[in-house]
C-alpha cells in the first residue's frame, strides 16, 4: 500500500510540474512580466535587466518541466526528489508573504490558463510541500517507467520539447492564448456585465463622539443627534463580477475617446500595438508602413496604440517614416492583447480575427493591393484550433515518448524471460 500511495502521489506531482511548466514555456513574455511584478515588489525592476528575466522566464518553465518528467519517469529519483522538494519549500515561503502583504493580484504559478488567489496558491504548495515529502523520505520505492541506459534520451527530448516550445512562443505567438484578446474574441462583449451579476458591496462606518468617547457605528445602529461626527470610512466587502476585458481604452492626445467608435466599427481595422516604442523591433517597419498603405488604400481604419510618451513616438516617426496615428492605451492592457513589442491586431466588428507578431507579419504584395480584405487570406478569421494544437504536441512529443517506454518495456521483458537480471 505504501508503494502504490508513493506512486499516485509521484504521478499527481510529476503531472502538475508538467502542466505548470508547459503553461509557462507557451507564454515566456507572460512569464517574464510576472517575474517584474515580484522585482517591483522587492525594489530590484531597476536592477535586473530584462535579457536577465527573460532567461529566468525559460529557465523557470525548462525547470519546473524538467522536474515533471523526472518525477513522471523516475529518474534519478533521489536528487530530484530533492530539488523538487527544495524548489517548493522555496516556493511555499514566498507565496505565504505574498498571501500576507498582497503586493501582487497572483502568483502567476499556471500563467493565464489558471488564476489563483495568493491564499489559494499558498494552500495549494503547502500540499504539494507535504507530498513531495513523503516522496523525498521513500524516493525509492517510485517504480521506474524506463530503463536506466534509456533515461538520458527522455531527459534530453523532453528538454529539446519544452525549450523549441518556448522559442516558438517567443519568436511567433504564444501557441495557447488563455488571454481575453484571444482570436475569436468579440471585445465589447467582453466589458459587458451580465444583467443580474453579482455587484461589488460596500460597508461604511461612521465614527462619531459623545461626552468625549468616540465610538463606531454602522447605518444599522446609528445613534441619535447627541452623538457629533468625527469622520467615516467606508471599505469593500465584496468584490462582485469583474468582465474578463475592463481596462480597454483607446485615447488622442488631446484626451477625446474614441474607444466606442474603433468597436462599433463593422469592418476591418487594424491596430499596430507597441507598449513602448522605444524597447519596440523596428526592423519590419517597411513592412509595417506597407500594410498602413494598403489600409489608406481600402479605406480601412490603421491605429497604433501605445503607452509611449510623446518623445519616443517622435523617435519611431524619425527612424520609420510612419504616416498612422498614434493612440494612448494602458500599458498592462497592450501586454495582455498581445505578446509582441511591435504586434499586429487585426479586427472586424470588434472581434478579433487575427494576430500577428512582428516576426510574422503578413505580406500584401502589388496584386492583392486592390482587393479587399474579405478577398484575401488574412482577412478570414485565423485558425486557432485547440483541438489540432494538441493533435500536434501528442503526435510531436507524447507519442514518441509512449513508443520509446514500450519498446524499452518490451526489451526488459525479453531479458527477463532469457532470465537476466530484470531492469
């Protein structure tokens, strides 16, 4: 009973490494924004540069991936029973600060396909803390899934996989987008609160003095007009529903919002997004300025949407020659749009239909100038598939793995029915 205990334990950690791991290696910008939160809280962003907490960004999810696959196949049990379980004692203790101080809204531990809340997440490690424990005291009694002379070649394919998944990610897009700006994603329906959903509550406590006592009380036993007012404080008991998108604004430089008009448009428009010009690639800016053509030419709306100040947009007119305008939008919320300093939305009707980084963005060449979007290819909405997405990771990387577990399964059993030593 105590081995299979270890083993369902060994199996449900080893599954929440690699889910933990791969959620991270398909969004490593996301990952990496996460770590600045935790360096602004500390008082160190100023310090770290970014090339620093991108590489600690992937080498974060190669980790935690890795630690899953070792758990997964039992390899070399003992020492990475041990880093796992020194990796959560660490983990425990900074989410139990942050579960205490709040400086962050969460920890970012599943990315952007699962949101806890700190206290949530500290309760979460503190039972993978116990159970990887338990593993570390009996580290040998997980059964092994592949022999020994074959475990390096999991180790370094598995390492190949999560590494090619990150790059891919950086290079394109996240290749899962758990974001409200997915494609597919209509944006106005998104700010829209459900009739009938829950509203956020308030409680207000009023302090008021009497005979030089001062006391608190609620608009439920409010006292009577001997009492004088000293002060109030009024504080949120219930957060209410909060729409997936409530921080998307789109404004001129002389404040006017036209937010409302980019939305209700029923065409196309295309919305060049730049959370800083200045840390921005500029080397498909002829590309760029290419698609602004073709958009003057059709007639469609083209916005670039930033939250540069007005001496870096002067910079990128002087390096790029753009000729479209430029609009102010929260910082956070062009990072969450999407993951690519510069990246290219395109929508129609206020959905999205199709996203583009700046390694990837389409070409309209001299034929196609004169169609319109509904004529050409990236006009159509893009193929997210989900379901082929994971079509691809089984066929890429699971398969291969089962294959090589049978076979090396099936060359022990052989051994052992020449009566070799079992492996």
């Amino acid at each position: 009973m105590r081995k299979i205990t270890i083993n369902i334990i060994r199996f449900l950690l080893a599954l929440t490494f690699i889910f933990s791991g791969f959620v991270k290696a398909v969004d490593p910008l996301g990952t990496q924004y996460k770590i600045n939160d935790y360096l602004i809280a500390w008082g160190l962003k100023d310090v770290v540069p970014d090339i620093m907490t991108l590489g600690a960004s992937v080498l974060l999810c190669t980790v935690e991936f890795m630690i899953g696959i070792c758990l997964l196949f039992a390899i070399h049990r003992r020492l990475v029973s041990r880093i796992t379980l020194a990796l959560i004692v660490v983990m425990t203790a900074i989410t139990l600060w942050l579960a205490i101080t709040n400086p962050i809204s969460d920890c970012g531990c599943f990315g952007d396909a699962i949101v806890l809340t700190n206290w949530q997440t500290f309760w979460k490690n503190v039972i993978l803390l116990a159970a990887t424990a338990v593993i570390c005291r009996w580290s040998t009694d997980m059964v092994r899934m592949i022999s020994i002379t074959n475990q390096w070649i999991v180790f370094n394919y598995s390492a190949l996989f999560i590494l090619a998944v990150a790059g891919w990610s950086l290079w394109t897009l996240p290749l899962f987008d758990f974001r409200p700006y997915h494609i597919g994603a209509n944006i106005q329906e998104g700010m829209t609160i459900p009739e009938g959903a829950p509203q956020p509550q308030f409680e207000t406590t009023f302090i008021l003095e009497k005979d030089g006592v001062q006391k608190e009380f609620t608009t439920d036993n409010y006292p009577d007009s001997t009492w004088t007012f000293i002060d109030s404080k009024t504080v949120q008991t219930a957060e209410g529903y909060i729409p997936p998108i409530h921080d998307f604004s789109i404004l001129s430089n002389d404040g006017e919002d036209i937010t409302e008009e980019v939305l209700s448009n029923k065409g196309y428009t295309f919305l060049l997004i730049s959370p800083h010009l200045e840390n921005a690639n500029d080397s498909e800016f002829d590309r760029i300025n290419q698609i602004n053509e073709y958009s003057k030419q059709q007639g469609y709306p083209f916005y670039c949407l930033t939250a540069s100040t007005q001496r870096a947009i002067d910079r990128w007119l002087e390096m790029t020659g753009a000729e479209y305008p430029f609009y102010a939008t929260d910082e956070i919320t062009l990072k969450t749009i999407i993951r690519s300093n510069p990246g290219l939305v395109l929508l129609h009707g206020g959905t999205v239909i199709g996203k583009w980084s700046h390694n990837s963005l389409p070409v309209i060449d001299e034929e196609q100038f004169s169609l319109p979007l509904d004529k050409l290819k990236i006009g159509q909405m893009t193929e997210d598939s989900v379901a082929s997405k994971i079509a691809m990771i089984l066929a890429w990387f699971v398969l291969p793995l089962v294959l090589l577990t049978i076979a090396d399964r099936l060359w022990a059993w052989t051994r052992w029915l020449k009566k070799d030593k079992p492996i």
